[in-house]
C-alpha cells in the first residue's frame, strides 16, 4: 500500500494525507498536494474576484445552502444565548443612536461591524472590518488554546507540588506555560 506520493506542483514527496481524495485518480489521490492546492484555490480567487464573488452569491441563494446558513447560526445562537442578546442590543443601540458605527481601528475599512470581547458587557464593542474581525476571532481562538494549555499545565504543576513526579521536559513546558499564564493575567 503507498503511504506517500510526490506532488507533481512543488515536487515534494508528501504522506497521502497531504492530497485530497479524488476517486479517479489511480491511488485514489489528486496528484496536486493541499498546500498547492490551496495556493492555486486562492491564486484563481484573486484573479477572477469579480466572477466569483458572482458565483459565490448565486450558490448562497441555492435552496441547500439557505437551509444550511440558517442551521449553522441557529446553532451559534443557541451555543450562547448571549451572543444575540448583544447582537440584538447593538442594532437596537445603533438605531437609537446611542452607538455610532466608526471605521475599523485596525486598517480603517469604513464598512465595520461591532466585535464584542466580553459578551457580559453588550455595547462595549470594538469596530472591526470583517478581514479584521475574522483575524480577531482566529487571534482569540489562538489564545484561548494557550490560556488551557497553560492552564492544564498549572493543574499538572499542583500534582507535582503534592508529591507526583514529572520528567524535566513537562517540568519546562509547565515553567513556560505558567509564564504565559502570567502574561495573559497581564493582558498581553
């Protein structure tokens, strides 16, 4: 059984989990690894922006994909009922005229919309474009999985206190994670 293939793009020899399956292809793999893929996806994108934004908002309109949008954010919706409640609160707020929309604060795209960071605070927002809020979001994300690691690593810190034992790597990576839970105490 062939557990690797060569991509005929970057010529680099790849395990066949870095193709995507394609059935009809011999070893059931495209003969173009994800990476190259990937940056061909995007090359085409940006080249032919204006056709495929036009096809991107045909397929939207598909009976499929109206179904689809509508069960993935009644999911998000109903993942933290407080996300709507703020989300609802800021339109409320913007119509009102009790908060104006202002550009995005990191690039200042004009078109924004209200990213909140604490969704206990509803009309605490910060103004973002919709490039910027995705790479927030991707940003938190990020961060959140290094505040649990650290957070883990702490955890497993207090067993050691207690009397277990640890090899010295884990030993150095519970020091770094209790230093970066240190600097995320701080904010930064």
């Amino acid at each position: 059984m062939i557990h690797s293939k060569q991509c005929f793009k970057c010529v680099t020899i790849k395990p066949l989990s870095d193709f995507y399956k394609h059935s009809a292809m011999a070893d059931g793999h495209l003969n173009k690894c994800k990476e190259c893929n990937k940056k061909d996806a995007l090359e085409h994108r940006l080249k032919n922006i204006d056709k495929v934004r036009a096809y991107d908002k045909r397929r939207a309109k598909l009976p499929e994909r109206i179904k689809l949008a509508l069960r993935v954010n009644q999911e998000w919706r109903l993942a933290d009922k407080r996300r709507a409640k703020c989300h609802s609160a800021v339109a409320r707020a913007i119509k009102n005229g009790e908060l104006n929309p202002i550009p995005c604060i990191r690039c200042g795209e004009v078109k924004s919309l209200a990213h909140h960071e604490d969704y206990d605070k509803p009309l605490d927002v910060m103004w973002l474009c919709q490039p910027c809020h995705k790479q927030r979001h991707k940003e938190l994300a990020f961060l959140m999985t290094k505040y649990e690691q650290a957070i883990l690593s702490a955890w497993r810190l207090q067993q050691i206190q207690e009397g277990d034992t640890v090899d010295p790597i884990a030993a150095k990576w519970i020091a770094e994670a209790i230093e970066l839970l240190k600097l995320l105490a701080k904010g930064k």
